[in-house]
C-alpha cells in the first residue's frame, strides 16, 4: 500500500513538471514572437480630445526591449504641445508572461512576498491595472483607472509593425465614451 502511495506521488509530481515545461515552452514561444517590435519608435502625431474639443500635437518616443529573460520592457514618452505650452509623460513597464498563450501581465510592484505583480487601482489610488496582450502583428497596452468618484479610465495603446516601425493607435476612454483619440506612424530609429 505504503508503495503504490509513492508512485502516486511520483506520477503526480512528473506529470506536473511535464505541464509545467510545456507551459513555459508556450510562454516562451510568446516572449520570442514580440522581437520584431524591438527597438526605439519615434514619431509625432495629432491627438484629439473630444472631451476638451481641441486637437493637439504630440510627439511620441516608444522603446520595446528584452526584460532579464522574464519579459519585455514597454518605455514611452509623450510630449503634448498646447497653449504655447509642452507637458511630457512617460512610464515604463515590465510584462510577463501571464500563463495565457499571448497575455502578458504587468510587473509594477512588488507584492509582500517579493514577487512582481500589477499594481490594483481600487487600493492604490492614481495607479492604473495595466496587462498586454499579442495580437498578430499588434502588441496592445491596456490601462485601467479606477477615478476616484467610482468610474473608469482606459488607456489601449495599440502597436503594430509597419515597414518603417511602428504604427500607432491610442484611445482614451472614459466610462466607455471615447474621449481621446491618436494615430500616428513611429519611424525605426538606430539606438
């Protein structure tokens, strides 16, 4: 009895590592696929704000790079020419692989444990739930707000490989009404 126990326990332990190693393959098959998207993009564009009635011009700087082995790494900046004025933004995220074939989660924080995770916009205030996903030839960035009065906030960014780089999608949107909108075609540059 005490050895058909320990075969159980064998069997369930190797077919877990099997499992295990083909769900790492995939994850690995999914971190492969998006080197085509590496590099910095540069371009500029027109962002229209529905919300404000006011078209303003931006110029937008993206670099996709390998994470440590782990992921990739999404750096962007944005400078937004207004009122004879600039305002720049920028962030920087860390992505893994989710376990879902093409999902990638966000590595913002790290949780009491050590680990990486996304950041949960009900607790931290201002800090948005950001996941990306592969979708074909388009790397998309989602971006949740959760406002402070109780509605929502989405940013998706989506990135798809053109012949010069990148072409680029943005929307902004506020309790599912459109608020922002940008396109814009982000040019290879040499690093």
């Amino acid at each position: 009895m005490l050895l058909s126990k320990w075969w159980l326990v064998v069997f369930l332990v190797m077919t877990s590592l099997f499992f295990s190693a083909c769900d790492s393959s995939k994850r690995g098959l999914s971190i492969e696929a998006l080197a085509p998207f590496y590099g910095t993009f540069k371009g500029s564009g027109r962002g229209s704000s529905i919300e404000e009635g006011e078209v303003s011009e931006r110029d937008l700087t993206v670099t996709i790079k390998p994470w440590e082995e782990r992921g990739f790494t999404v750096d962007w900046s944005t400078i937004i020419y207004r009122d004879g004025r600039e305002k720049e933004t920028s962030m920087s995220i860390d992505f893994y692989p989710s376990g879902r074939p093409g999902i990638f989660a966000s590595a913002m924080r790290q949780d009491v444990f050590g680990k990486t995770v996304p950041y949960n916009p009900v607790v931290e205030e201002a800090h948005p739930y950001v996941w990306a996903s592969l979708e074909g030839e388009t790397l998309v960035v989602n971006a949740l707000y959760i406002r402070s009065d109780g509605g929502y906030e989405m940013q998706i960014y989506k990135r798809s490989l053109h012949e010069k780089g990148l072409s680029l999608e943005f929307e902004r949107m506020k309790n599912s009404e459109r608020v922002t909108q940008i396109s814009s075609l982000l040019e290879s540059v040499a690093e």
